[in-house]
C-alpha cells in the first residue's frame, strides 16, 4: 500500500524536478522569440526566391526590396534583444541562451552582406548567393522553435 502511494504521489514531485532540470540545460521557451525569428525566417526565403528567380539581377531592384530588409532587421532585432534576455537556470542553460544570440546575430549579418550585394550589383541567379543567408537563418528559427516544449 505504501509504494503505491509514493509511486502516486512521486509522480508529480518527478516531474516537477525533470522539468526543473530542463531548465538547467535550455532557457524557457519564449514565442515572441520563435514568431520574431520565423518571420524573418520567411522573409530571408522570398529573398531568396527572388534572387534566384532573376528578380535582384539588377541593382535598382534594391529600392523596392528595402523595406523587406528592414523588416527582417527588424524582428531579428527583436529576436535578439529577447534572446538575450532570457534567464537561466544554470551553465548549460546560458551557455545554450548564448549560442541562440551569436546564431540570430549570424543570420542578421548574412541579411546586411546580401542586401549590400544586392544594392551594389544585384543578386545574380543560380550562382549560390542566397545559400549562406538561407543556412543561417534556417539554424536560427529552429533554434528559437526548439525551445519550445513538446517540440
């Protein structure tokens, strides 16, 4: 009778030090973060959709898709300083918060080298230009959605 009541009052008390744990190794889950990153995410594909389709191949195509930069920008900003912010609950929690900001950061930086590629010369197709901004960018968004619990 006894081992019964610990294996059903132990249960919760387990579950709670599990998830506890968790949070020793990952930061707690933010969906402003995994929204803010997943949108730039998909703007970094119609950039790349657009280079590839010969849409970029002239440079003065910069004008019209300056605002789309600076929105991706923008929410990378946002992803960022989130990101940045978010608490730990040890070592491997920070040092996993840590990688977050640096890939975030990495995708930012890969938008600003295409977009300056893209105003100086225009993004020529098929020649492996977006594949960089894609990879990183791709990394970033799934490490921001992989926080999330359940996933």
């Amino acid at each position: 009778m006894r081992s019964r009541s610990l294996a059903i009052h132990g249960a919760p008390i387990a579950a709670a030090l599990l998830l506890a744990g968790c949070a020793m190794f990952a930061p707690r889950y933010d969906p402003m973060l995994d929204a803010k990153t997943a949108g730039a995410y998909e703007l970094v594909a119609r950039f790349a959709a657009n280079g590839e389709l010969g849409t970029y191949a002239d440079k003065a195509s910069f004008a019209d898709a300056a605002p789309q930069y600076a929105d991706a920008q923008a929410q990378l900003a946002v992803a960022q300083m989130r990101a940045a912010s978010l608490e730990t609950g040890g070592k491997g929690a920070a040092h996993a918060r840590d990688l977050l900001v640096k890939l975030i950061k990495g995708c930012s930086d890969r938008i600003t080298s295409f977009a300056l590629q893209h105003k100086k010369f225009g993004i020529q197709p098929d020649t492996g230009a977006t594949q960089p901004m894609m990879v990183s960018c791709d990394q970033a968004a799934r490490a921001a959605q992989a926080m999330k619990p359940g996933s």
